[in-house]
C-alpha cells in the first residue's frame, strides 16, 4: 500500500496537485491519487478516510478549491496527519480555498500550505518530511534535495539588464 | 416532525442561530434546533442529513464559523433545500465563514445569508418563504410581518440632533 | 406562467446567468429569463417583483455584478423566495457583488450562491430543491443528476502525470 | 423646503449621519431628515426620490450600511445628484457598506463619502459646495469653515511627550 | 471656460478619464481635460486648484491609480465640488485607487466614484447633475439620457441560450 | 529529549502557544518551549534548527504574529516537520500573519494552522498525530481525544431560547 | 537644526507617532515634530517639504491615517529621504491608510512602515540607521540597542503554563 | 565596493527589481545585484547580511514574494538601512508579499516600496536619496531626474477623445 494518499475535489485540481506526486516520486515516497469529491461523493470521502490507516496510508495530502470542505472532512475521519492544499479558485484567487481550509475550529487539524502549486509540491515535501521520521532513506533524499536546491541558487547568480 | 432543522456546529453558535428559531416561531413554522459538527460529529452530520427528508423536514437552516463546512456538507447529502449561515468567527469577523459556505462548486448548492444574527433570522424568514409556497397561513404571517416592519420604519421618524 | 423567474441587471450577465437556465431546464422545471434594471429601469423591478406571485412564479433567481441591487431589492417587494446571484465584476473579481448580495439586513432575505457560473447553476438547483417539495417529479429528477454527478466523478478516476 | 435631504436606512445610522446635519447646519443651507429604507419601505423610496425635486431638494445625501442599497436606488428614481454614506457595519467594518454603494453601474452615480462619521461629515461639506454654485453666502461659509480648520491645525502645535 | 475641469494624475489613465468627457459631451456641458500628476507636478497642482473657481470651473473631475492622492489634494486647494475616479491599479485592481481617495477626513471631501470605467462616466455624469441644478437644458439632457438608458434595457429582453 | 519543540516569536505569543503544549500534554507527548525570535535572536534561530534533529526532537511549531518569518526560516534550516501558528496581530487580525506563514515558496514547507489559539491547539494535535505514527500509545491518546470530543458534542444538545 | 524631522497629519496620530520620536531620542538623533495636516494645512505642506533640506533635515517621518496623502505629498515636495507611517484608522484597521501610503508611483518614493506604532518606532529606527552612515555614534547606539533587544529575549525564557 | 546592495528571492525576481538597478545607474550610484534566498539559502543570507557594511555596502535593496521573508531577514543580521520591495505573487497579486515584508514588528525595520516593478524603481531612488545625503553629485541627479519628470508631465497635455 502507497504511504502517501493524494486526493482532490475535482479532476481539475490534478494539474495542481501532481505536484506532490512529482515530489514524492523524486524523494522516494510511494503514493497513490485519487479523486475525492467533498460534496458529490460524499460517502466515498468517509470510506476512504475511515480505512485509510488500516491500509497502511501514513499521511494524506488533500486539494480542494473554492468552498474547499475535503482536506477538513477527511481530517474529521481519521487520526493520520492531513496536510491540506488550496487551489487557486477561477473567482477570488484562492483566498477562499485556502480561509475554507486553514481556519479549522480546535480540535481537528488541517497543517496547510501555499495556495496553488508551490504549495501542492510543498504538501509532498512535508509529507516526505514526516516519513522521514522512520525512514533515513527518505531523510537523505529530502537533505539531498534541498542541497541541491540551495546549489541551483547559488550557481545561478548572472543577472543582466534587459536595457 | 419539525418542518424546518436548525443545525449548527456549536453550542457557542446559538446565541447567533437562535434568530432563526425566533423568525419561524414568529411566522408559525414548527422546528427543531440541534448541534451537529462537520468536523467532531462527522457521523452524526450524514445521519442526520440523510434521514431529514423522510422525517418531514422540508428546510434545513446551518450555521457554522470558521473553516464553515457543515452547510456544504449537508447539502452533499440531500436534497432539501439547505441554507447557510456564517457565523462571525473571532479572528477575521466572519469572512472566513462566509466564503467557506458561500462559494460551492456547482451541483451541490447552499443558500447564502449575511454574516451574524441579521443573517440567522433571514434564514428563518427565507425557510418560511419556501414552507409559505404550500401554506397560505404562513405566506399571510410574513405578509404581515413585513407590513409591520414597514410600519414601524414609518412611525420612526424623528430624528433629533445630539448636540 | 413559469415556476421560477431568472431576471439580471444587464444582459452581459446572461453568458452567466444561463447556467441557471439551463439547469432549470435539466430538472425539468420551467421558466422565464428577462433583464431588470435595478437603476436603470427601477419602475419595472417593482412592476415585476410586485406580480410575480400572482403570475404563478414560485421562486426567483436574480443575478447582478459590482453594487448589485437587484436581488435584495426585488426581495423587498415580494414574499417569494429569492436567491441572488453575485455576477463576477470586472474589477474586484465579484467580491463587490457578492458583499453587495448577501449582507442583507434582518427582515428582507435573499439566499446568495457562489460567484460566477457555479452559483448560477446552483441558483437553479436551489430553486428546483424549492419546487421539489410540492412536484416529485421534480425531486426524482434532482436525485438522479446529483446520483449521475457522483457516477461521473466515480468513473473518472484515472490521473496520469504530465510529465 | 429644504435645500438638502438627508435620509438613511435605519434610524440607528442616524448617530451617524446627524454629523452631515450638523455641518449643513454650521454652513447654513437647509436640511431635512429622515428614515428611508430601501428593504423595509421601498414604496416610500420611490415615492419620496421621484418627488424630491419638485419639492426643492437639490442634493440628497444617502447613508446605509450593510447591503446598502439606499443611495443607488435612490439615484435611479432622481435626476438630483446623490451622495452616499458607508455606515459602519458590525461585521465588516463598513466595506462592505462602501463596495455596496461605490460600485454603481454606469448610467446612475452616486458619489461616496468616506465610512463613518468622517464620510457623514463630508456628505454635509460636499453638499454645501454643490449648494454654495449658486449662493455665495453658503460658499463664504464654507471658505470660513476651511480657514477656521487650517487655523486649528495651526495653533495646535504642542507635541509632548507621554513618557 | 470650461465648466468641468477634468484631470488626472498620468497620461495613461486618459482611456479611464475620457468616459467622464464623453458622457459630459453627451450632455452639453463644456469641459477641459489635462494631466496634473500630484507627485509629479505638485506645484501645478496647487496652482491648478488654487485658480479653478476664479476661472469659472464648477465641478472638477480627478481620477488617478494606486497611491491616489490627486482628488484629496485638489480638494484641499478649492471649495468647488471634486468628483473622484479610482483608476483600476496593475496590482491591487484599484482597490488600493479606492480607498486612497474615498476614505478622506472630517472637513475635505471627495465624491467617489466606482473603479474605472463606468466609474468615470458616472463621475461625468453626476458634475452634469451638479450643473443641472442651474440649467435647465442640461437637466433635461439628463432626464433624456436616463429615458434612452431605460428604453435600450427594455428593448433587449431577448435572451438565448448558447447551447 | 522533547519530542516536540515549541518556538514563538515573542513571549507575548505565550498565551496563544500554550495551547499547543496543553494539547501535546493531554496526548502525552513531551515538548519544550522557548523565544526564538527571527528577527531579534536570528542567529539563535540558526543554532536552534539547525541542531533541533540531532537534538531527538522530531517536529517543530512555531508560533508568530505580523511579518511572521519564524516558521519559514526555522524550515529553511532543517529537515523535520515544521507547523506554523500564525498569532493574531493588533492590527490586522492576523492576515498578515497567515499570509507570510502559509505563502511559501515550493521547496520549503510549513504546514499551517488557524489563526489563533485554535490554530495553537491544533498544531499540538497535529504534531502528535505525526508522533502517533510511530507510538501506538500517542495513536490511542488522539483516539480517545477525539471520541471525548465528539461524546461531548453529543451529550450538550439542549437548546434553550433566550427570549 | 534637528536631524529629523516627525510630521503627522493630526495631533490624534502623536501616541503613534511619539514611538519614532522616543526611538530617535534613544538613539541620540535630534529631531522635531509638528502637525502637518496634508488636507487641512496644504501649503503649510508644501513650506515645510521644500524648506526641510536646507535647514538640514536629513530624514523626514510622516504619519497619517485613512487616505494618508502626507508621506507621499512631502516626497513629491523634496529630494530627502521619506519614511511613512500608516496610522491605524478606526474603520480598514489602517489597511487604507497602508495603501495610500504605500503604493506609490514610479519617481516619488516613500519607505513604509508598519501599520501603527511597532511601524512608527521603526520609523525612528531606520531614520537613525541612514544617520548612521554618516556618524559612527549613532551607529553604535544602534548596534548597542539591537543588542540589548537580542539579551532581553535571551534573558526572558521561562514560560509557564497559565493552568 | 558597490554603495548598494540588490538582493533578490529568486532569479524570476530579476524583471522586476532590476527597475531598482536601472534608477541607481540612472542616478549614478555604483550596485551589485544577487540571488540570496531566505529560505534556499539561508546561511549565504547570514553571510551576506553580516558582511556587507564592512565590504563598503551603504543600503540595501531587497525584494521577494509570496511569504517574503528575505527584506525583513536581512534587516535582522545587519544595521544598514533596508528597503524591502514586494514582488507581484502569482496568486494573491503581491498583498502577501507587501504584508510579509511591511508588518515587521518593533526593533527590526524595514522601509518598504509599492508592489512590483514601481516599487523596485522607488528602492532606487529613495536607496540615491540615501547616498544623496552624503553625495551632492547624486543630489543633484536626483533633482535633475525629478525636474525632467515634471517637464514630461507638463509637455504631454494633449488628450485626445478615442471616438
């Protein structure tokens, strides 16, 4: 079983949220994705959510945008840490996404990250991240990936005038 | 059976909600108040919403605050008609309420009103305007209620300087 | 006559507000569509507000952008349920009209859905969840598009990487 | 009759909305005002902005809060010019009062005054210029009433520490 | 000389600003058009303001973007009636525009119009109803234009749809 | 060694972070609690994060309130879960906090709680659940946690009307 | 003559002001303070900004709140250095005077600060830190007070559960 | 050694701040421009910071988005004034970028410019007005540059009407 679920609101979302995909793929963490409706498969949402444990999901990554009710809903059925992404909705940018997902009351938590792609490839970094914690592999790719990072930056550093 | 469902996600939103209770009570529609979590009760919130309809209910009222994600997902689970009330939330005065049950995504629908107390007694009024289609002894309660909020403006009209 | 009027404040509204026509249409419940001019033609806004009770409309749906008056003032002159649509404004992306819409005072309602084309769509949902209660076969057919929406999603769950 | 009408939606914005009476009164142009709802007496809306110029009103000044509907509608029964009023609302600080009202479609104009009792004050002050076009002794008071201020600022100079 | 002096703070809102022209040209009133830049030609500015009246100006129209300070500061220099136009802003979508020229204090004020276009030419419009107040023949091409506004909406009620 | 370090910006964040090591507490998860200020301790900020792995700490909340820069830059010095808790401002209620906590670029992650003493609480949560994944004793606590919750939701349905 | 110069459109902006004039004392910077109101005192305005320079200001802080026009206004009027302050209005929480202040056009700069009196104390701050290029004393006062800053968090680590 | 630092997030940030580089060579001030990210690199940040006043450095210019966390960093590890300019975030238009860097707290101070590419020439120019203190020759560029300005507005007077 995939150590990572990706769900999302809408097949739309999924250029958005392969971005975890991408960055699990590339730091060595299994994932399967799937699309969740909040509000049209309702039922799927619980099912998923209440046996996502005992299927060996240890961290789920949820996208939803607009009145995005999924990263919140799936956290209310289950006890494995949700970390949940806002995409950019047509109308308010996002603002609504990610208010709709990051302002859950006490007691059921949501660790939300950027509006849009950034943060939907920051969702599977963070996913890695707590993966990390049991597996040195997975840690050494993550310190492997933001070196690189850092490399790329600093090799980069020409900058000419346009004019 | 009650022939409108108030629900809400907390106790704390009943000072707000209970505007809704006044309006119907005012209006001689019969209804039921309850507590019924998106995120702590999520089981309590598909039974309910699933088995509202044949208990007669014809309208639900939902109020929530926050990431306000009860009205939504009791529309997801029915058909009645399901309106929405943003309860204010102690960080960003209710926006965040408004926009997390306001802006759902198409084929799953949640009549919107305004943030606070107003908004709760307009969800009320707005049930009592459906049940009025099939009860002419409603349709002639909000008649007269409007005639009497209109009256009241009339005879309200002195206005004298403070200083 | 029609069950649900769909009026709007111009008719560069209409590419959205047909969302709700066409959902109407879907359901099996019929209607008119017309443009009311909340400031440019005030006088047939009350005309038609007035009447449309006894014209045998059931349910309106309104649709206005940037200050939108329509709704709410339409709601003032009528006791038939009214639920407003925010057309998305050229300028501040719709938030405008959506506050414009939905922060109505206590004693005159009027049931706000999302901005744009997905709150136009559900305008009609919601209207036909109204009518439903009194036409079963209005309610038969809701419960077989929402039951095909959540085939649809069910059925389209195959996600591949761009890359 | 007066040459200003002041009217507002509710008799609690007249706090509010005393402090344009207050500065017609301190540049002696005429004034009435009062309760006008928008929502709650809509007929005397219409009846009272088609009748004003007759009457001798020149300028009317507006203020609502909320969905705030009264200065636009009052605009599209009257040729008079019309200035409008935010009054600060309980959930949204007045934004959405001010979006409400500032966002006129082209054809009818209002012409807004800042939130609050500074925009209330400023109503008055905008008034008495329109009005001063054709009176000079309202004009002088208006220069005076501006020099009086500057000398305020002027003689107020004392800036001392707290601490 | 011209009764309407139209400005504004940069050359590139001129697309903006002559909607207030044309609408003034439609209606008979004379106009004047120049770029007074409150950053950039303060000086003129003030020289501008300051001279306006004894040239027989009677309203000034400013528009400007962003950080807008040319209608308050106008407003400062003149007794004459100022009209401002938010220019919608590359960034904040005039939002910034807005509230930088709407939320004036106590004692100068500043008519606000709504972002950008229509904006404008509501701006053009409410100096010819300030104008209307002392010619009757402007007044009448005002009731004229509204009649024509009201007939045009009237007369396309068609409404199709496009699938 | 704690398992779960608590850092905010300034003691003042203290009634706010409490909440996170109440919940941790009540899980039984160990935690420390200290100031890091990015801005005025940034170099202790770097020695804090940069030795907190090998420290046995295994995931990090951060706390902070305006430019709330202590979350992303105690990410971009190590490779452990961070949590961010944006603390309500004086100002802006805190949408300045949220946005310069959850706004981050891809490649380095904070997953991001409510604003305020929820968001604090929930970030205790949070953490344990990462915790839980490996101490079936912390999975157990959260269990329990969250029936306590919803078993109280259940048992306080009375609704009593105020009036 | 002081090296810097307080200007504030309103004595009521002295409590938020008075923390750039207590930082600068701290700092061993001269400076003056008075009330230049941009709206109500313009041509004082344009007398002080373009007589600054030569009477040897070196730094000019301006605060003011709403549509804060002073910092941008006192940049147009010279070629120092202007450091703005939004004061926190009483309705946008200074959101407003934030824009007006800070979105300046191309050509005329203002360096903002941070909405109220942490943004006004910074003020002083950074005044004294382009002091300090020229005089090696104020720049260890400045090293000396982040110092004691950075010592005082160090120092204050205890926190103690409040239950 | 350069007299100002550019210091940007991200190469993508380049199109934007290299506006600020433009003004300072227009203007006659000697620049060095770099990638130092906040959160990609953090220890080069501290570096850099730290170093640049004994490598001759005078002002520094910084820009970033999204949670732009650079300005404000940088100001933390360095007693030279910094000017902060947020670059336009893909999704929330810059108001993310402008909160993170413009809300520092007290103690760390960062002057701040408009959102994008105007705000990055204003760095420029107001890091020249810097330097100006101590150099008459940029002085009098800087007047030089502000006068033409002024003559271009005042040249550029013809508007004519589109249609």
């Amino acid at each position: 079983m995939a150590q990572v679920a990706i769900v999302m609101g809408s097949k739309s979302d999924w250029p958005t949220m392969q971005k975890a995909a991408l960055m699990l793929r590339e730091l060595g963490v299994s994932y399967q994705a799937k699309v969740v409706s909040a509000h049209r498969t309702p039922n799927l949402l619980v099912e998923f959510a209440e046996s996502a444990a005992e299927q060996g999901v240890q961290v789920i990554i949820a996208g939803a945008g607009g009145a995005a009710h999924l990263p919140g809903m799936i956290a209310a059925h289950t006890h494995l840490p949700v970390f949940g992404c806002p995409v950019r909705s047509s109308q308010l940018n996002g603002l609504d996404s990610l208010l709709s997902i990051v302002q859950m009351p006490k007691g059921v938590a949501v660790g939300t990250l950027a509006i849009g792609e950034a943060g939907a490839a920051n969702a599977g970094l963070l996913a890695a991240q707590v993966i990390a914690l049991q597996e040195p592999k997975v840690r050494d790719a993550i310190i492997a990936f933001r070196k690189k990072q850092t490399d790329t930056v600093m090799k980069n550093q020409t900058l000419e005038l346009d004019v």
